[in-house]
C-alpha cells in the first residue's frame, strides 16, 4: 500500500487524485493533505480520508480548522511554507502528489525528494524553476519523479520498451485553448470570464489562462526538458483541437507511438500512482468513430507570444525560465483581477525578461532570489501600466 502526501488537495488535480484513491482503498493511503485557503472542502476531506496531518497557506486558517474539528480528530495541522515541507516530509509518507499550483510547490516538493519520497508530479513550475537541481537530487537520492500532466504521461507510456538512443523527438500537442482561431485584434478585448472557460478541460483559474495565452505549453516545453534529458531541439508542439492524442514520440527509424484518450485528467493521475501498471476506472472509452477527425497545426508564435517567450527562456537558460515564470505569475493574476489586458501578459513578461541579468542557478538560494527579483520587477511595471489608464 503506498502511504501519500497529497500537496494542493482542494485544487483541480487534487481532487480528482483522491477521486482515483478512493477508488482502491488497499492500494493507496493517505497520510498528509494540503491546501491554501478552501478550509471548507479541506474539512470533508479530513473527514473523508482522516489523514495523520494537514497543512494550510496562512496561520488564522489553521486556527479555523482547529476550531471545527472534532475534538477526537487525532489530524495535526501545520501552515505556511514550513507546514506544507513538513506534510510532504514526513517518514509515513513513501508517495507525494504534487498538484500545488505555481512556485509555492517548489520547495515542498524538493523537501519532499531530499526526504527520499517518490514525487507523481503535477506542479509544472518546479521543473521550470529548478528542473536541474530537481533532477539531480531526484537521482541522487533514487527517487522517481513520474508525470501527471496528460503530455507529459503520454510521453512516458510513448517511451515504454524502446532504448533511449533511438529516440529523435518527443511532439507535445496542446489543445490551442479557446482563442487559436481569434486574430490579434479580437483577442485584445478578452475578458477573464471568457478565458476562464476552456472547451476541452476543467482546471484551475491560474492553469486555465496559461492555457488560453499558450504559455501552459511554454512551461510544459521546459519540463520535458528536465523529466525526458532532452535537447530543446527534440521537443516540438503541434496544436490538436480534439485533445485526444495526447502527445507522441518519433524513434530514429521514423516509427511514432502516440497515446491517446478521452481527455480525462483520472487516466494520467491514476498511471502516475500506479506506474508501470494501468488499473481499471469507470470512464468511457474512447469511441474515434464518434471523434471523427483529428487535426493538427503548427501554433503561431506571433500571436501567442506567451509561447515565444517561454521557448526563449529555456534556450537562454540559467535564471531566465524562473523569471519567466515568476512575470507570468504576477501577470496572470494581475489579469485575473481586472488590473492588466490579455494581451499585456506577454508584454508584463517580455519586459521583465529584457531587463534580467541571466546567472546561473547552482541552488535553491539563487532560484528563489531570481524569483523573488521577477515577481518585484513585474508589479512595478503591471503598476506603472495601472497608472497609465
């Protein structure tokens, strides 16, 4: 049975994650959950899967949760950035998922490697981050890191029983999210509501404007960089509206294997619990007759520069691909709340790209202060836009 720390319990992957756990109790237990501000759902989940400890963003909502639960709850609750490295940490703990969204999954999840636990990932953003160190310490510590990203997974179902040196290319397909057909002029007026509303997959709000903006793509680029040792000259992207393939891989001999599916967050999830075996869940099958055509175009950089920018990055290396994340991040949310346009997301983190003075990032210390540097440098200028209006 593998004991599992489940780091962004209350967000999209979180919750299906325990969707996939509770289908097989005897194969799956959960020790640890954590969670940002969602006390209310993060509550039936104790209740739920009665996890030894729980960690949450911000002290005033661990004080909340003490307050609600049972008196015989035997359920420690920690907070903060400590409280969520703790969680994914601790000895029980053999398997963390980690489904955190944005930077702050970071440091728990390389905590969590250094303790020696097996990572099923799903936080994009500490492989653009830190994917070397990641990586490394991954290795030196013989722990898997295995993917839930859907591109990702498919990758690695794609690479099973063939040598590593006949590969030639791995081919992300992205989805094109719900503006590919829309000109640069029709995307400017573009509002959060609409951007929120993808035609293929229910993810989070942060998730879901990356995808709208291609950057999600742009991210997901540098970590099959990091999780598949490849050369950025071996990664190509191709849009597939349908999302039914998930991605392919060529071989030298030019034979590509594919994967493909309904597009159902549960089937990537589950292989990354129960690699390499695949277990039986309740969804349909995929029917291609009913799917009819499957298309496939090469995405246009000029209109979703969100994609340029973050292919710049990581051939820049070093510090780049963190202060790429970090802009978008602020930038993102800046959107999200009314404060910037959709088309000034790529414009927030192109400027703060050309002012970064790139270096490298040999630890933890300088990833988190080209971070820190891309966040400060992001808001100045989302603000000093703010005041233009």
């Amino acid at each position: 049975m593998k004991k599992l720390a489940l780091l962004g319990s209350t967000g999209s992957i979180g919750v299906n994650a325990l969707k996939v756990i509770e289908a097989y109790p005897e194969e799956y237990e959960v020790i640890a959950l954590a969670a940002g501000r969602n006390i209310s759902l993060l509550l039936e989940q104790i209740e739920s899967f009665k996890p030894k400890a729980v960690a949450v963003l911000e002290a005033s909502r661990a004080q909340e949760m003490k307050a609600q639960l049972p008196r015989a709850a035997e359920t420690q609750i920690f907070f903060g950035p400590e409280g969520f490295m703790h969680v994914a940490a601790l000895d029980a703990v053999d398997t963390v998922i980690s489904a955190m969204t944005g930077a702050a999954g970071l440091l728990p999840t390389y905590s969590a490697i250094k303790a020696g636990k097996n990572i099923a990932l799903a936080n994009k953003e500490t492989m653009v981050m830190a994917g070397a160190l990641v990586m490394a310490e991954a290795r030196r510590r013989s722990v898997s890191v295995l993917p839930i990203d859907s591109e990702h997974s498919a990758i690695l179902q794609s690479l099973q029983g063939h040598p590593k040196e006949n590969l030639r290319r791995v081919i992300l397909t992205a989805s094109g999210g719900p503006f590919r057909n829309l000109s640069l002029e029709e995307m400017r007026g573009i509002t959060a509501a609409r951007a929120l509303n993808h035609p293929n997959w229910n993810m989070g709000p942060k998730v879901s404007i990356d995808s709208a903006t291609l950057m999600n793509k742009g991210l997901e680029v540098i970590e099959a960089k990091w999780l598949f040792d490849l050369e950025m000259e071996q990664i190509h992207i191709l849009i597939h509206s349908q999302s039914i393939v998930h991605s392919m891989v060529e071989y030298t001999d030019g034979s590509v294997i594919c994967q493909m599916g309904i597009p159902d967050m549960l089937i990537p999830i589950s292989y990354a619990l129960s690699y390499p075996q695949h277990m039986r869940n309740q969804l349909p099958p995929l029917e291609l007759e009913q799917v009819g055509t499957l298309s496939f175009e090469k995405p246009d950089l000029k209109r979703f520069r969100c994609l340029a920018l973050a292919l710049e990055a990581s051939r820049i290396g070093g510090s780049m691909p963190c202060v790429l994340n970090g802009a978008n991040e602020v930038a993102v949310d800046s959107f999200l709340h009314g404060g910037i346009g959709f088309l000034d997301i790529p414009d927030m983190i192109e400027r703060t790209m050309e002012t970064h003075q790139v270096h490298a990032v040999d630890d933890l210390e300088a990833v988190m202060r080209a971070d820190s540097w891309a966040r400060k440098t992001a808001r100045d200028l989302v603000r000093e836009k703010c005041d233009q209006v």
